[in-house]
C-alpha cells in the first residue's frame, strides 16, 4: 500500500480525496490536533476519518461525488457554536469544512446584496459593510465564529428578527452541493423569483442534511441613522403584551428590538460576577429592553421619549431608563447579550431555546420555572427571550449532570409545547439532541414528509448522517 | 347503471365523490353552467369532468386520495384570476374548488395572527382585521376575489412587498393536503421555529402541485396610524436608485412602497380613457409613487417633507406632488393601481412581470423597449413596476394576436434576462403559459431537482398536472 505523507489511514476513499484536494487539504492522524468538534471542547482533539479543506465549489462537488460513490458520511463543521450536538464526530465520518472558502466575493450597493463565499464569518460581513453604509441585520453572540454556512443551514436568529426576519428572510440566493455532487447554483441578487419551486427554502434551516451551502447572496439595508434604546420595568405580563402593541404601533416600522427579561434574570444580569450595574431598581416582574432604529436621531429621540411618557402616563410601565449616550447603549445592551454571566452562575449550565404563541408566554414561564424548581438537582432557572418573537431562552443550573436528570428537566420544558402550539427549537435546531422531542413540534406526518425529503435528495444519508432524523 | 339526478358522467370515481360529498357538492355536465375557467372568459362554461366543492380538510383528503387511486388529474381553481393559463381545464380533469371552506376560524390580537380557511377572499381578511386595529399586508389589484389557497400557492406579491414581504414572510403556519390524502397540518401561530424542516416552504409558491392548502395562520401587524404618499418626478434612472437609498435611509423602517413608472405610462395612466388627472407636469423621464406607513401623523409628515425639501435641493428629484387629503391619497394611489386604463388602450394586451437586479432596470427597459417597438405588430409598451423589489411590469399592445407574435415578444422581453440574473415570473408564476421560458430563470440541475420533488411528494402527477413541470 502506498503511505502518503505519514497518514494514518490510506483507504482507496483517502486516497482519492487527496488525488482532488491535494495532500494538505486532507488532515488525518496526527493532522488532526488543533481541531476540535466544538468551542466548550478545544481541549480534545476531533474524533474524525479525516478533515477535508476545498477551496472551490467544483472540489466540494468532487469529495460529495466520491463519498456518495462509496457511501462515507460526511459532516459539516462550521464556527463549531452550535449548541444541539452536530458537529460531534466518531472516527468514522469524513469531517466537510469550508473555512477556506471566505471571499466576500461583491457588495453591490445599488442592488443592496452581499455575495458571499459559506467559509465568510459573520463578523466580517459586518465588517466590511461599515465602509458601504449598508447593514445586514443579521446579529447573535456567535458573529465572531458563526459562518455563513452554518447560520443559513440553521436559519439562525437573534437580536432584530422582529423587524428583519431570520436568516431565511435575508437569503435572495444560494449555492447548494447536493449529496451526489450536483451543483445548484442561483446566486440571484433578485427579491420576488416566482419561476418554478424555491429550491433555496429546502437548504436554509435543514442543518446540512440535504446539501452544502457553499455560496450565498443576501438582501441588506440602509444602515440606519438613528439608534434609540430603553430598559424598561413592567409589572405584569399582559402589560408587556399590550407594551409591545403600543410601541410597535406608535414606532411603526422603526421597532427592532423588545427583549423580555425575568426578575431573577435580570437580577443575575447585573450582580457580580457581572460588571454592569442595573440601571432601573429591582423588584418588578418583568424588565424590557427596547430598541429602535430609525432615520433621523434628533427626531427619532423626541419621538421615543415622548412614547415612553405616554405609556407612563397610561400606567403600562412602572419606569424607564433611556440610553443618551454610545456607551449607555453599549451599557445597555450588554447586559442583555452577555449571557455568560448567567453560565457562570451555573454549577452544571443547561440551555434552552423554546417558542410558543406571545400570550401563551407569561403562564408558561411561571409553570415551568416552578415545575423545574421542584427538581432537587435545579437550583436556578433563568429566563429571558425575544419576546416579540415569541421566543423563550432558559438557563438552568443543575447540581449535578446526568442524561436521566437532563432528559427529565426537557421533559418538563418541552411537555406542554405540543398543547400550547409551541416549538422545542425557535432557533438553535434539532441536530442530534433535539432528536427524541422532534415529535412534541411536529407531527408524525411532518415527520414522514421530511424522511422523504432526505431520502429523495441524499438517497445514502450521506450528509450530517443521524442529524435531526434517522432514516432506515 | 345507475343514474343518478342526471348526471352526464357516472363513472365509479364520480359516484365515489358523491359517496364523499353529496350530490349537490358535485358539479356536472348542466351544473357547470355559471362556473368557468377564469374571471376573463366568463360567457363561456367550464369544460371539466366535475367540479368538487368540499368544506372540510377531511373532504378534501377523501376527494384526494381517491383521485389518486384512480390516477385522476385534479386541477385547483380559487379565484381565477391567475395569469399563466392554470385554470384552464380540459374535459378529463376534476376541478377543486374551497370556496366552501371560507371561515375566518381566529382574530388573535395579542399573538397577532389571523386563522383563515383556504377560500377565504383577501378582502374579508381586510375588512374583519378594520375592527381590531391590525393590517395584514398583502395587498394587490385582485383582493376581491383571490383567495388564501390561490395566493399561498403563488406566493402573491404587491403593492408592499418592500416593507412588508412576500406572502411567503406572512404565512406562519399552513395546513396542507398531499395528493395521496395525507394531512400535513402545523397551524401553530409562532413566528420561530426551527425545529426540522421548514415544510410550508414547499407549498408556499409551488403553485398547486405538490399540495392543496387548505388553512392557513397569518402574521399581523399594527394598523399604521399615519399614511404618507407623493408623486415624484425624476431625471434619470440612476437618480432613481439614490432616492430610493436616500428616503429608505431618511424614513428609516416606514418606507412601504416605491412605485416606478415610466414617462409614457404616466401620461397614458392620467390622460383619457383615464378619468384621473396628473398630479405632476409631463416631460419627465421618470415618475416615482412613494408611501411612508407611520406611527404619527404629524410628526411623520414632517419628516416626510423634510426629506422631500432636501431631496430637492440636492437635485435628486425635477418634482414632487404631497398627498394631504384622504382624496389625495385615493387619486395618487388610483393612478397607480388603475391598471385597466392601459388595458383600455391595447388593441390585443399582453402582460409580463419580470425581475432584475435593480441597476439593470434601467439599461434594461429601455432597451427591451426599443426591440419591441421594433416589431410591427407592436404599437405601445407600457413600463411600471416595484421598483424597490426589481420587479417590472410591461403591459403590451399588440394589433394582431397569434402564438407566433406572442412567442417572439415573448424571446424580446425573456432573452436577457438569463445573462442579467433575472426572472420570468416576479409573480404571477409558471403555469402553463410561461413552462417553455422556466429554463431562462432556472438551471437544468435546478429544473431536475423540481421535478424529483414533484415525483416524491405527487408520484402519479395528479395535482395541477401539467403545471410549471412536465414530469414524465
């Protein structure tokens, strides 16, 4: 047998990957220290058949094209953040990824798009917008990390899907390898295409299992002149509700932010170890953080204010405090985002990630928090979410960590979604985690389209084998 | 054999459905009288099989399934007023019809979502949303007749897609009937989730051929409390696209609409059959309809001004006309959507919705224009579109009619479009009509994955048979 380069395996597979890659894009044996199958991990090195490197779309045509041919799973690393167990390998799955394919290929500032390489980290394209003033709104803690690969693959969300939408919303086109190496290209800088089936739908948000994004154009906007932010103390939960009616409407289209905040959380957010001070009293139920994002800061600014007086004056809020200055904002929002302060409160930290109706949110809060208080092993539950969304995070502390125990504190989370209409995943996805609760969100005959799906469109279950569905 | 109450046809799938149905929900031979193929051929009757009228999602999985087994080709008919030939039916297909199932089952106000049944007509929805302050945005000429299932399977556009989205972006949830009777129903009133695939994306725009909607859940949004209009006159095409930047940048999230039409467009649109008058001179190349959605009258018409003030001044625009009376409005808005003047002034009318990258517009109709007014056949040319979503509307005058002429307009208007990354079809869809020009928007790879999913999800082709896909 001939022995490439010291490596440690030499299969025919292997062997014909570096035929396509060449030698240095094919990481085995000891190749593979220095990588790792997810941030909380780095410590251990990736458990994988191999790491393979493209550069083009035509190579990742050519390594689907032969592992289809010989039946080898292939799994997708990107930023390696998510938080549902993908990117966890055994050594005999091929390890996909595309970080070297990170062009910012065009900003067109006429037609407002991005046209974008899957290896492109988020942050960058924040970056490079700056000089164009345009925005991609596109915004959650993983921008340093997360690829453009893996944030359309999970339809990823965050901070401004209220008023821009989730990634699905900002994709106008999409480069996609099929399992069996057939490229599907329509990198169109168009919004309104309504010739034959949007084939793009299927690949945003199935988490790699029906093809690989390798390139994507996405729709931006002006960035905005005005930025205008609130956190604000409300006493109960209808009206938060009726908060949320009352500025969107008097913000009209300006709205871009209404993060709910549970006492306790809130609490936690802005006492050691956190470094930021609470900049309205505790003892409210509930606190909001607001933003809006306009076109003129002087008026916009008049204009908030006098809303917030409005909604005192009416009693829907007990108090507010507005942001005057770039580093009360700063202030501000980093007591929303910086969710470590939470994890570090934790002895064993678990995290949730649940969407339900906006009325649904108040009782289902109060119920779960005291279901999973009675658990021994609980001792915290932090809530908090993009309420305007009607989407929920918890952050639990458990004294200890077993799977019993965990699947018992989801089964407490995920046991009245199904009544209440709700979902097991608003944002993170099902991956392999998530597996078991798929049928709390979707029905058996959902289930059975998607297992359809897979089977036309990757008839090997090649692509991220065993993620969200198992398919015989 | 049995006859029953005189119907032309009693095969044993006829008697089925009356087994199914009742006899009175059946529609045959005589009964076909009054029904016909689409709102333009009203004198004459539908030639079908049968026309089936259930009222329940049951009813149409039993009407499903068993068409199905017999291999019976069903055709979905709404409010037809599609304009790709879909509703035009032969003698061998039944023909479906919800207009039965048009409840509005739910007003949610606090999750802001509308449940509707898949018959219910756009304008109900309007009309029942006046009563609780809430807008669902769609809107577009045919409001009085398209119904929920027509738009949902078109992907309806309109007037306030640039804000507001697609129909695609309103649907939350959906309630869909495959062609083998399977009821895929996930009507869940969330705006996030990620839990598995997205489904209702393939039905969303698949025109009729992979499923029958048949409920649908809606997002709202909060009436606007302010409606800002003007007309304005622009020099060139480029100064077009900096006004566009200039007042979405200026009006921040309110922005809600940036209609373009073209100099002989305006003036046909406001001169005799037109019974409107122009609110601007003529002579200018460009005529810009723009509406800001707001939160506050006042304050919002300010701004509006402003903005407008300095626009001029930095000789982005010639001139621009402020509505500021509810009649204003009307009359600036009728100019827009009175499409039927031109209509009125075509000897044979033809109609194109097309979709380029924005700076392309210009080169674009200008010199389509100039090809088509080359044709002898073809003595006027009316360009208008949204210009803010790349999407251009011509509306042709013809002095003959044939499939010949039709087709070489057709090449004129399509030719380009494949090398500019453009569409077809906007959004009115492929039908029949438009089949033979899908690979000008789509690729060969792209057409054969359409055609696997239509295999998967529809083996014996019942559903729309014929429509945007010719599977063998």
């Amino acid at each position: 047998m001939v022995n490439f380069n010291n490596l440690s395996d030499t299969s025919p597979l292997i062997e014909d990957l570096i035929k396509i890659l060449g030698a240095d894009k094919v990481l085995q044996g000891e190749k593979l220290t220095g990588r790792y199958e997810h941030i909380w991990t780095m410590s251990k090195s990736l458990d994988a058949l191999a790491v393979v490197l493209p550069e083009t779309t035509q190579e990742v045509s050519s390594i689907l094209s032969l592992c289809n041919q010989h039946n080898q799973p292939v799994t997708m690393h990107g930023g390696l953040t998510g938080l549902v167990g993908s990117t966890v390998t055994s050594k005999h799955e091929l390890v996909l990824s595309l970080e070297k394919m990170n062009t910012i290929i065009e900003v067109d500032k006429s037609s407002r798009t991005i046209t974008v390489e899957a290896g492109v980290i988020l942050e960058s394209i924040h970056e490079e917008l700056k000089n164009h003033d345009l925005l991609f709104p596109l915004n959650f803690g993983a921008k340093g990390s997360a690829q453009v690969g893996g944030f359309i693959s999970t339809n990823a969300g965050g901070l401004r899907v209220f008023r821009y939408g989730m990634t699905r919303e900002l994709v106008l086109g999409l480069e996609v390898v099929l399992a069996d190496g057939t490229i599907l290209s329509s990198l169109k800088k168009i919004i309104k295409d309504n010739s034959g089936y949007d084939l793009k739908q299927l690949f945003i948000g199935s988490e790699g299992t029906l093809g690989v994004v390798t390139k994507a154009v996405f729709k931006l906007v002006e960035a905005p002149r005005s930025r205008n932010s609130a956190w604000i103390a409300v006493n109960d939960f209808q009206q938060v509700i009726d908060l949320l009616k009352f500025l969107d409407a008097g913000l009209a289209g300006t709205l871009s932010g209404f993060e709910l905040v549970w006492s306790e959380t809130f609490e936690a957010l802005t006492s050691s170890p956190a470094t930021v001070k609470a900049p309205l009293a505790y003892g409210s139920p509930y606190y909001v953080l607001i933003e809006s994002l306009g076109g003129d800061q002087m008026k916009d600014q008049q204009q908030f204010e006098a809303l917030l007086a409005e909604a005192l004056e009416k009693k829907l809020i007990d108090d507010a405090a507005i942001a005057y200055t770039e580093s009360d904002l700063q202030w501000f929002w980093q007591i929303r985002e910086d969710v470590r302060v939470l994890i570090a409160q934790c002895t064993h930290n678990q995290q949730y990630d649940v969407s339900i109706s906006i009325p649904e949110i108040g009782n289902y809060v109060k119920e779960t928090r005291e279901q999973l208080m009675a658990i021994p092993e609980v001792d915290k539950v932090f809530a908090l979410g993009h309420l305007a969304d009607g989407n929920i995070h918890f952050s639990l502390s458990k004294t200890r960590e077993d799977d019993a125990l965990k699947h018992r504190v989801n089964q407490v989370i995920y046991a009245s979604l199904k009544d209440l209409g709700g979902s097991v995943s608003a944002e993170h996805g099902i991956g392999i985690d998530k597996k078991r609760y798929l049928s709390i969100s979707r029905t058996e005959e959902e289930i059975e389209v998607m297992r359809l799906l897979k089977k036309s469109l990757d008839p090997n279950g090649i692509l991220n084998r065993g993620r969200i569905l198992d398919v015989s």
